[in-house]
C-alpha cells in the first residue's frame, strides 16, 4: 500500500484547500480520522464570495468512506449541511493532494464541487492564515455597494475573529457563517456579517471600536421560500438605504447614515 494512506503517517486533523480560478468558490475538506480502512472527514464550501455556505463551524462529520485497495481510493456517503440527502463521493490522497469527485449527487441543496483537487494546508494556522480576509481598500473601491453587487465587489471569508462572533451573538443570538472589513469613515471597524438560518439569509452592518461592540443594522432578509426580500444600498456618503422588494416592485422603508463614532442614526 502506498505509504499515504497508511494511518501511521497520518496527524488528523488535516486540512485541505481547493479553489476556483475566479476565487469566487472555495472547498475545504478537514479529515479527522483516517485509517488504512476508513476516512472520516467534514467539508466547507464557499459558493459566489461568501453568499451561500454549506458549512458548520462546530466538528461535524458530513463524510464518511471506506478504502477500496483495488482502486486506492476511499468512496463513501457525504451529504450537505442543508439538511440534503445522502451523495457518493470518491476521495484519493497523495502526498500533496487530495482528489474530490462526486460519483452521485444527493437530493437537496448542496455546493460542493462534482470535482477538484486540493492542496494540503500544513496546520490550522494556515488554514486560518487562508480563509482570512482583512479587506484593506479604498472607500472608492467599494462604495456605492448594494445586494447585487456586494458578492462582486467584497470577499467574504468563513474566519472571523472569536470577539467579533461572541459580540454578534451576545447583540443578535446568531452566529457569524462569513465577514468581510470594510472600509469606514471613522476612528472604528466596519464588518459585513453574513448569517444563514434555516431558510433566511441575512447580512448585517456592525461597527468595533477594538474589541468593543458599537453598533449593527440588519440590511438584508432574505428567504429563498418567498418572493418579498429586504435588499439594501450604501453611497460614498456612508448613506444606508432599506428597501422591501419583490418580483414587481422595490419600496424604500428606512434610511440610515453611518457617522464618525461608528452608530447608524435612522433618517427617516
């Protein structure tokens, strides 16, 4: 047997990355526990920057394969964290990559890749190191932002800090699944936080000082169920702009303006 997939050569976890040309779509597959028999792992995918995850950032196993010695190469169940059904996957390792290939899709949602090869991140540092996304631009580069563009003009990463997730948990009782910085106009951070619950999407506006929460606005609402959608829009100015939307018709609600101390003052 090839020395690879020999268990004594194995420090579980292990990490590994693939993305796609664009880096509009990234996988990543943490094995935590490989045998000469079996492979136990969890995946991560990020579909259109950040805008849909199939993901879950607790240890939970959604793969789990059995080595086939003729082919060499693990096949097994994996399914999403949509709650999809169960897919057929194929795994093989080498020393330095790692290839997916989905044999049969499952029934449901899912946005893992039918198939790629990724590279072997060294340690959770790394890994960390990767998915990190410390957005330093110019306002220019960003601003006029709004639902349809956000996914094109900000790259969201799955690593957010621990005090920004406990913040926006203690704040919102949600979990943080993508941030990204944004740029701001004053002596505080500016975050974009993407939270997936159920069947909504949402997309909040939080402001740090440090460590110290100031202040968030819920700027997008939106539930691939219904027609009736909360989108929203930001100018140069820093002027957020609410609006209901649905298939015929768009209505501003609520206007917002972020100032110089990090709060969203309501204009109208």
């Amino acid at each position: 047997m090839n020395k690879s997939f020999s268990s004594k050569s194995f420090t579980a976890p292990e990490s590994w990355r693939w993305r796609s040309e664009n880096q509009r779509q990234e996988f990543t597959i943490k094995i935590l526990k490989l045998t000469e028999d079996s492979l136990l792992a969890q995946y991560c995918a990020v579909y259109n920057n950040g805008q849909k995850l199939d993901c879950d950032f607790n240890e939970n196993a959604n793969i789990k394969a059995a080595f086939d010695p003729g082919r060499k190469i693990y096949t097994g169940k994996f399914k999403s964290f949509f709650n999809s059904g169960y897919g057929i996957c194929s795994i093989k390792l080498t020393d330095n990559s790692l290839v997916w290939e989905i044999v049969k899709i499952p029934t449901g949602t899912y946005y893992a890749p039918e198939k790629c090869i990724l590279n072997r991140l060294q340690n959770s540092r790394q890994l960390n190191k990767a998915q990190q996304t410390d957005s330093i631009m110019n306002a220019s580069d960003i601003l006029p932002l709004n639902y349809d563009n956000f996914s094109k003009k900000v790259k969201m990463s799955t690593s957010t800090e621990e005090y920004i997730k406990n913040n926006f948990n203690e704040h919102y009782q949600l979990s943080v699944d993508a941030s990204a910085k944004l740029p701001s106009n004053g002596d505080f951070q500016l975050y974009l936080i993407n939270n997936v619950s159920g069947d909504s999407d949402l997309l909040y506006l939080v402001t740090f000082k440090g460590t110290r929460f100031i202040d968030g606005l819920e700027i997008a609402n939106s539930n691939g169920a219904e027609t009736e959608q909360t989108v929203f829009s930001m100018d140069r100015s820093y002027k957020i702009s609410l609006f209901t939307q649905d298939e015929n018709t768009k209505i501003l609600t609520a206007t917002y303006q972020l100032n110089n101390t990090g709060k969203f003052v309501r204009k109208n």
